[in-house]
C-alpha cells in the first residue's frame, strides 16, 4: 500500500525547505510547482489557451513569459481564476499519473508538495496532510525580505492563495516554523513518525 502524504503551506512559510528536506530522506516527492513549469514549459494547448485569453505577447518563441503573467495574476481574482481554469486540469492530469506509478511500484510513502493543495482540492486523494506554518505578520517579513517586495505586494501574493490558520486547522499534521531550523527537523521527525505509525509501516 502506498500513503500519499500532502504537504503544502502558504509562500514564504518554510514548505520547499521542509520538502528539501523530505527529499533529502529519499523519500518521492510529486511536486506540483515543477509539474505546472513543466506544462507552462512544453505543452502547446496551454500555451495556445493562455495567448488566446491573456494576450500573444505572453508566449514568445514558444516560451510563457512566467513574470509577466504573475505579475497579470497576482491580486487579481478573476485572471488567478482564469489561468487555473487553463492549467489546473493539465496538472491534475499529470499528478495522478505518477500517484498510480507509485503505487503499481508499491511505494511505500510518497510525499505531494502542493502549493494549492486545498484550494485545488487534492485533499480527497492524499491520506494525510501536512501543513507548514507561519503567523502572517513573520510570512509577510519572509516574504518581503526574501522577493525584495512592497508590503503591498506581498499582501497580494498571500492573499491571491488560501488563509494559512484555515489550511492549518484543516490538517493532519502541523508543523510551525517560527523557531531554528533544528525545531524545524525535529518537528518533521515527529511528524514522521506520525505518518508511518498512522500507515502501519515499520
């Protein structure tokens, strides 16, 4: 049997670092932010669909022109919803694919890292969910600090995904990322533990 763990969190909450991490165990991850590059990258329907909806100029020489479509995305709602309705299925599609790769592999655990994990519903094919987080205000200065952004900005980038309390009251598992990178992994241990206890594997 394989466990597909969900891990996800909100920008800036520590979440790569804690799927570096996992990786780092040899564990599998599907990662959704390489998948959606991927699509952006190589696949000519979703590239037709975004010139057709967003503008030509956002598809030059076959390549999206990923800045300029955040930049289009981010604060606004109604073009946010857009996009996804283009590429979320394309993803979708490509994730399940390697969820049953898995488990004809009978891999025992294998760790979904998805930003948008609740907002895109995948909760319903995960056994469990991991959440990293972060009060808003040290996600805001991470944020700020880490992109050189506005708080302006930033509030928009965090505000364009859903709340984080609301994601972590969701969740299986927390994991709260405001202390040392040591707690961080110590944390990740528990949770661990946790996963293989709830799985039944040793």
């Amino acid at each position: 049997m394989t466990y597909f763990l969900g891990l996800t969190g909100g920008i800036a909450t520590g979440k790569t670092t804690v799927s570096q991490m996992l990786a780092q165990q040899g564990l599998p991850i599907i990662d959704g932010d390489q998948i959606a590059h991927q699509v952006l990258a190589n696949n000519q329907s979703v590239q037709a669909q975004i010139q057709a909806t967003f503008g030509k100029q956002l598809v030059q020489d076959g390549q999206v022109d990923r800045a300029a479509l955040g930049k289009l995305v981010f604060g606004n709602q109604a073009a946010l919803a857009q996009l996804n309705a283009i590429t979320a299925p394309v993803i979708r599609k490509t994730i399940m694919t390697e969820m049953v790769q898995a488990k004809a592999h009978q891999v025992p655990l294998v760790v979904l890292d998805l930003p948008l994990l609740y907002e895109q519903h995948y909760e319903t094919v995960c056994d469990g969910v991991l959440v990293v987080y972060l009060p808003v205000e040290k996600q805001l200065a991470r944020l700020m600090a880490r992109n050189q952004l506005s708080r302006e900005d930033a509030l928009k980038r965090i505000n364009s995904q859903a709340s984080l309390v609301e994601k972590r009251d969701r969740a299986d598992f927390v994991i709260d990322n405001q202390g040392s990178l040591a707690q961080l992994e110590d944390q990740l241990k528990t949770v661990l533990e946790g996963v293989r206890h709830k799985s039944g594997m040793s």
